[in-house]
C-alpha cells in the first residue's frame, strides 16, 4: 500500500482542531447544541475532497484516490 503525499494538503487537523475548540467555546450555544461543530467539519470534509479531486483529475490514481479518501474520513 502507497503511502500518502501531503497530507496536511488533504486535511490540516491542527486548524480543524482549533476551529472546533473555538466552536466549543461558544457559550451561546447549548451543551447538546451541535450546530456550531457542523461548519468546521464540513468546511474541512470539503477542502480535503477538493484537494483529492484536483490529485485524481492530475494523476488518475484511482487507488490513491481511494487511500486518500480513507485517510481524510479517519482523520
């Protein structure tokens, strides 16, 4: 198995982590409220399928694409 390029182009965990805890810190929000989690989590679920988009669509490395789609869900 191919390991993966890059992987901070995929998905930046230390700025997703940051966006949530900011999230978190929302006392606005009720303590089950978990509207204000939804935004980061996409907005990063979005940027990192981007990115694989634009490596499949240079490369055509269908089993990369696989493992990359892997790694950002486990991420």
């Amino acid at each position: 198995m191919g390991s993966i390029g890059r992987q901070r182009d995929i998905i930046d965990r230390r700025v997703l982590a940051e966006g949530l805890s900011l999230a978190a810190q929302d006392a606005s929000a009720p303590a089950l409220d978990r509207g204000p989690f939804l935004a980061p989590l996409r907005a990063a679920l979005a940027a990192g399928r981007a990115e694989i988009r634009r490596r499949f669509e240079a490369a055509a490395d269908g089993d990369a694409a696989s493992r990359e789609h892997c790694f950002l869900m486990d991420s």
